[in-house]
C-alpha cells in the first residue's frame, strides 16, 4: 500500500477518476442552490415572526394575525432541518469526492464505497425535499386558511 502512494496514479485513472466525480459535482451544486432556497425561505418566516411579535398586543385589529405563530414556528423547524439534512448530503459528496480521488492514488477500486456515499448523499437530499414538502404543505393550507376567512396577506 505504501508503494500505491509513492506512485502517482495514471492519466486514464484520473480521467476516470474525473468523469465518476462529475455527478457527485452536480449534486454539489444542486444542494448548494437548494440551501440557498431554504434560508431565503427561513429568512422570510423569521421576518413575518417578528413583525408579528412586534405588533402591540392590546391592539385588536391585528391582535388575529398572532395565531399564525405556531404555524411559522412550525415551518420554521421544518426548514431548518431541512437545511441540516441538505448541507449533511453535502458534506457527504464532498466526502465522495475526496475519496473518489484519494482511492485513485493508492490504486483501490473505489465504485463500493463511492455508491454507498452517493447513496447516502441522495437519502439525505431526499430528506431534506420531505421537510420542504412539509413545509411548503402548511405554507398552503396557512395561504388558503387566511384567504379563505377574507385576509387580504401582509400584516392587514
């Protein structure tokens, strides 16, 4: 194994190398974007959370609008796991990546581990698209909920 290490690994193994890297890259990117998603849409619930708790409470024509706060709670747990899952899957492709490359070096089949990472990765990202599910879920029924009872949206 160390005589692997002293040798550097061939071309073709680094262009193989290179070509398996390029779906966990996209998945990179893909998560990447989707974080970026969930924060934006975490950042705007904590911006209606305090609007809402800086409403003065004895005022009652807005006093309703505090009902919503155990459903923005709610999304916002939801969002934030969802962050948590979605940066996990992307710790996990990098880890794919860095062992994708490390295996080429010391001249180890690396197609087993990579497909457990890859998979593990996807499961996390599948988690992280169920939060959002979720989240987006009560977001709906929230927006049909106020729409129906004759709100007009923003802090009326």
């Amino acid at each position: 194994m160390l005589f692997n290490l002293l040798n550097a690994p061939s071309p073709d193994q680094i262009s193989q190398v290179i070509s398996h890297s390029i779906a966990p890259s996209f998945l990179l990117g893909a998560v990447a974007a989707f974080v970026s998603l969930l924060y934006s849409r975490l950042n705007d619930i904590l911006h209606r959370v305090r609007d809402l708790n800086a409403l003065p409470e004895a005022e009652n024509a807005r006093s309703h609008l505090r009902e919503d706060l155990p459903r923005l709670r709610r999304r916002a747990r939801l969002l934030n796991s969802a962050i948590y899952y979605a940066v996990l899957s992307g710790i996990v492709a990098t880890f794919l990546m860095i062992f994708s490359f490390a295996s080429a070096f010391v001249g180890t089949q690396h197609i087993f581990g990579a497909g457990i990472l890859f998979s593990v990765s996807l499961s996390l990202l599948a988690v992280a698209l169920i939060m959002l599910a979720l989240e987006v879920r009560i977001a709906l029924n929230e927006y049909d909920h106020h729409y129906a009872s004759g709100g007009h949206g923003g802090l009326d």
